[in-house]
C-alpha cells in the first residue's frame, strides 16, 4: 500500500494529495477549549457507553469513561488546567498549528487519548495509524466518520483526519514537513526512523518509544484482601493483551520469600488464568501458552530461569526472572506473561532494577514507565522510585489504574507541548 488512505472525511479537490494536505495544514486553528469540541468529546463517549456494539470491548468502554467531562475535568486538574474546560481564562494556551500523530500499532486507541489532548487546544491533526487492522479500531474510525459528517461538527472535520498508508512509503517525510509538532509512538527503531525524517528546524518532537511497566506489590496484603491483588492485576493486563506500555510485565512482590507467601502468589495466577479463560470471546489463544513456553526455554538458555522458576503456564503464565535486563525484557512480547521477583523490601526490589556493575548498560531503570502498586502508599513508591530509577518520566497508579492516560506522559505536559 503505497498510497495514502484517508480514513476519514477528507474534502481534497486537488488531484495531488501532497499539495492537498499542505492546504490542509495550513488551515487557521481553532481556539482552545472551543464549545463545539467539548459538546463533540461529549458525544462521542456517550455513544461509547451506550450503544450495546461497544459494549463487548473493554479498551473502547475504557475510552468513553475517560472521555466523560468528569474525568477530562480530574485529568486537566492533574495538570493545572481544569479552568479550561469551564471556558474561565480561555487564552491560556494557543493551537500551536499543524500536529502529526504517528500512533503505535499495538494499542488500539492509544491514538485517541493523544489526538483529545491536541483537539483540545484546537490544533490541526494528521493522524497516521496503523494498517493493522482490529475490530475494535475499525469502529472506532467508524464512529469518527459518523460524528465528522454531522453538521454541528464541521469545524472539527475540516481540520481533523485520519489517513493509513504503508511505512515503507514516503508519506513519513511529506507529513512530517508539515508538522509544527510531531507525536512519535513506538519501538525504539520506528521512533528513530521517523524522526530521521526532515521537519521545520522548530518542530517539536514528542517521542514515545520503548517503555516497560511494572507492579509493586505487598505480599501481606495479598493474603488480607481475598485475591482483589488478582482482578485489578487483570483489569491491567485485559483490554490490550497486555501490549500497552503502562500494562505490568513485571511484578515485584515484597515480603518474605517462603512456601506460604509463594502459595499466595500462585493463588493470584491462578484466579487472573481463570478471568482469562471466562474471557474466552477475547482471550481464548491455542498459541499462547507454546509462546510462553518458548519465552521461558530462551531465558532458561540465557540463565535467567533457574530451575524451578516456573511458577505457571497455561492462558496466565509467570515466571521468576533474575536478572531483569533490557536482554530478558526484549524476549518479552505480553500476551498474558509476567516476569516475577521477590525482595524483602521495594528499595531493594528496585535496585535489581538499576543494576550495577558489568550490567549496568542493561538497567532497565530509564525505560520505566508505570509503576502499579497494591497494599503500598503511592507517596511511598514515587518517593523509593524517584531516588532509585534517576528520572521523573515515570508514573505511579493505584493497581487497576494503570492503563489510564494522563496529559503527563513519559514526561512531556501535552497541554505545554501542543500549543503556543
């Protein structure tokens, strides 16, 4: 596919689509925080909620209660503009002109929460998503196109679309050309290849690339609480088969390391293995556990598994990893796999993080990006983490709030960075 597909509502009544995008960028933005796009936000999560197509989806139910006026109302207070959205001090920010999303192709809606965040501010966007199609992303764009084509929501339309094409073409450099900002997601080499692509010598660059998350958990409060450790691990894990980068592949249990405290945890993967199977519609995968096991055979080679690491393997499976490196977290590709550690206290959990030594350039500690946490205080981990990982780009969640997005994310105020 070596031609660019618009997706949806596009007026192009040129014949050469270059210089029809160019236009396109070139629009006047709209304000900031403008009625009509709140009252579109509006709808399009309540169309989200209830309208029963959506409903067996939970990334897109997900969606339309974080883009409730409620919610957008707590995540803009997280970072000091929930004034905004009651139109009081509406110039705060200005549109900063043309953005370009170029959105993972391992979350479905990933490229929703970011495109919100610069709707807001009244932007132009080019939305590039990805040629991998899903069902879930197929209505979703559908949906799009259903409220563009609304009268009321012409503004909108006119300086919003959303185009696919292959990466291997030469749509990255002609977009690119025309960004004032460009939102980069995914892996480390596809973050690199775009941005070798030539931008305005002011272009911003928000790049999203490799990130690894993971849980922080009490082992004492597993066993007071009735395996509620086991349905909230789930809620992070469910809706993107575990491929979303605030999703935890790692889970740090700390406590003692005995037969009691073990038998715990194997509770915990045997309750979250059965969530899987009742889930059958979504997650039902005869190749999942032979991908599992090819995983463990590989860091077993490496001597990362010792010989009765294994903790289980079926839909769910876990096992205990040391040392966690950029090596291990490499054979790690989601789908229903934890990579399990214990430590007697979270410092030195995070220290087997960090890495010292010959290993160092293995530490995964600057690729952390969310950190869940159950039976801690969350002051407690950011305070542990801030001094442990050596950087800010990270987050701390209550366990069973890791995937929601926040405007702060691996760092970068998105309200500061898209506009003027």
């Amino acid at each position: 596919m070596h031609k660019l597909t618009f997706l949806t509502p596009f007026n192009a009544n040129l014949p050469d689509v270059n210089e029809a995008l160019s236009l396109f960028a070139k629009q006047s933005p709209m304000a900031s925080f403008e009625p009509v796009v709140l009252d579109f936000i509006k709808l399009f999560s309540n169309t989200l909620l209830k309208e029963n197509q959506y409903k067996q989806y939970p990334e897109l139910v997900a969606l339309g209660f974080w883009l409730r006026t409620s919610n957008l109302k707590t995540k803009l207070k997280e970072v000091g503009c929930d004034h905004l959205i009651s139109n009081e001090d509406p110039n705060k920010y200005d549109a900063l002109g043309c953005v370009v999303h170029f959105t993972p192709a391992n979350v479905d809606t990933m490229f929703i929460y970011s495109w919100v965040a610069s709707l807001l501010l009244g932007n132009i966007n080019i939305i590039r998503v990805s040629s991998q199609d899903s069902q879930s992303k197929i209505m979703l764009l559908q949906l799009l196109t259903t409220l563009f084509e609304l009268p009321t929501f012409e503004p909108i339309r006119q300086r919003n679309v959303f185009v696919t094409y292959d990466k291997t073409s030469n749509f990255t450099n002609e977009l690119s050309a025309l960004a004032d900002a460009r939102l980069i997601w995914g892996g480390d080499e596809s973050v690199r290849l775009i941005k070798q692509s030539p931008c305005k010598f002011n272009c911003r660059d928000l790049s999203f690339a490799d990130k690894y998350s993971l849980s922080i958990v009490n082992l004492d409060a597993i066993t007071s609480t009735n395996n509620s450790y086991a349905s909230l691990l789930w809620r992070d894990t469910q809706a993107y088969y575990q491929q979303a980068c605030s999703s935890p592949r790692i889970l740090l249990f700390i406590g003692e390391h005995c037969p009691s405290n073990l038998n715990s945890v194997k509770q915990v993967f045997d309750k979250i293995n059965q969530l899987a199977k009742d889930d059958a519609e979504n997650w039902k995968d005869d190749t999942r556990v032979n991908e599992h096991l090819v995983t463990i055979q590989s860091l077993s080679i490496q001597s990362s598994i010792g010989e009765h690491a294994v903790i289980q393997i079926d839909q769910i499976s876990a096992a205990i990893v040391e040392p966690i490196t950029q090596d291990t977290m490499s054979e790690h590709k989601g789908n229903g796999l934890y990579y399990v550690s214990f430590a007697e206290s979270v410092e030195q959990a995070l220290d087997r993080l960090v890495l010292s030594g010959d290993q160092i350039q293995q530490s995964i500690a600057s690729k952390v990006q969310t950190i869940s946490v159950f039976g801690f205080t969350l002051d407690d981990i950011n305070d542990a983490a801030s001094v442990k990982l050596g950087h800010a780009a990270f987050r701390v969640q209550d366990q069973g709030q890791a995937l929601d997005f926040s405007f702060k994310w691996d760092g970068y105020n998105l309200f500061e960075s898209l506009s003027s």
